[in-house]
C-alpha cells in the first residue's frame, strides 16, 4: 500500500480525533486498521471505511454543533 492509501484508510480515525471524544476514537481506530488489513478484498475494506467514516463524521458534527 502506498502512503496515500494508507492516509485514506486511517481518516476515520483522523476524524475521530478532532472529535475529542474518547468513545469514538478507539472504534475509528478499529475499523482502520481493519481497512488496511482488508485491502486485498476492496469490498469489505469499503464497507468497513463507509462504516468508521459514518461514525466518526457523527462525532465531528456533534463537536462543531457545540461550538
């Protein structure tokens, strides 16, 4: 995997830290890391991307709501 794949597949988790909430980061990070290690099925590692970047793009949205 080049850097650039791997910059995509960690955004939920990079996401997540904007968040500052700890209950979201610890699933971004999971569901990273499963990403990189489903990469040679592009389908799972999609659905898995989708899923993190949905849950973290929840928590980024109720963090800027606050502000």
């Amino acid at each position: 995997m080049s850097a650039l794949q791997i910059t995509i597949a960690a955004l939920p988790f990079l996401l997540s830290l904007v968040s500052r909430n700890c209950n979201v980061i610890a699933p971004c990070l999971l569901v990273s890391i499963l990403t990189v290690l489903l990469s040679a099925e592009p389908h799972r590692a999609v659905m898995a991307w989708c899923a993190g970047t949905l849950i973290a793009a929840v928590a980024v949205r109720e963090r800027l709501r606050v502000l």
